[in-house]
C-alpha cells in the first residue's frame, strides 16, 4: 500500500505534506506533486496534512489514473524535501473540479 496524490492537488500544491514525511517520498511538477511509491513507506503522516485532501490511500477504488501518474513524474521530476511555498492564487483553485484537464502541466517544478 502507498499513498497517492491526486487532482485536487493541481493549481494548490500547498505543500504541507512534505514537511511531515519521513522519506522524502515527494516530487514536484510545475503545478503539483506526487508521491513516489516505491519510496513511499505507507506511513499516512502526510494525508491529513493536505487542506484539500489531494493525498489519498491506494486502496481505494477508482485511482488507477493517479497511480500510473504518480508513479510515471515521481521517476522523472525534482525530489522535493522542504516545504515551498504554495502559489499566490492557491486559495483560488481548491474548490474547482475537472483540473486535470484544464491545468494539469507535465512540466517539472523547482526554481
């Protein structure tokens, strides 16, 4: 088992997971972040730390999207190990659904 991120994470990418994982488990795209999960120990210290409950278990159903993708950019984008700061316009975006679609960027993050 591991734990994934998934849409609501796009455009917001607050950050506050990091902080608390153990593993340094976390990549960052231009506008999101994902989970590695071979890395990833299955702790759950970072799923509640998310304000938008973008971090999910992959136990449940309907994720099979966020796996793939999770694991495909955790191979190829930064590890991130300390907390950044989100987007200005965060707060904006946390509540709009269909994001993927709409902003999602393959693009790597960092400076």
């Amino acid at each position: 088992m591991t734990f994934l991120i998934t849409e609501a994470c796009i455009k917001c990418k607050y950050m506050d997971c990091i902080s608390v994982c153990p593993v340094d488990c976390f990549y960052e795209g231009e506008n999101m972040l994902v989970i590695s999960p071979d890395g990833c120990i299955d702790c759950g210290l970072c799923e509640p730390e998310c304000p938008v409950e973008a971090i999910k278990s992959d136990t449940e159903s309907g994720l099979e999207k966020w796996r793939e993708l999770n694991a495909a950019y955790a191979a190829i984008w930064p590890n991130i190990r300390a907390k950044g700061e989100p987007p200005a316009n965060a707060d904006q975006f946390k509540d709009e659904e269909g994001k993927f679609d709409k902003y999602f960027s393959k693009a790597p993050g960092g400076p």
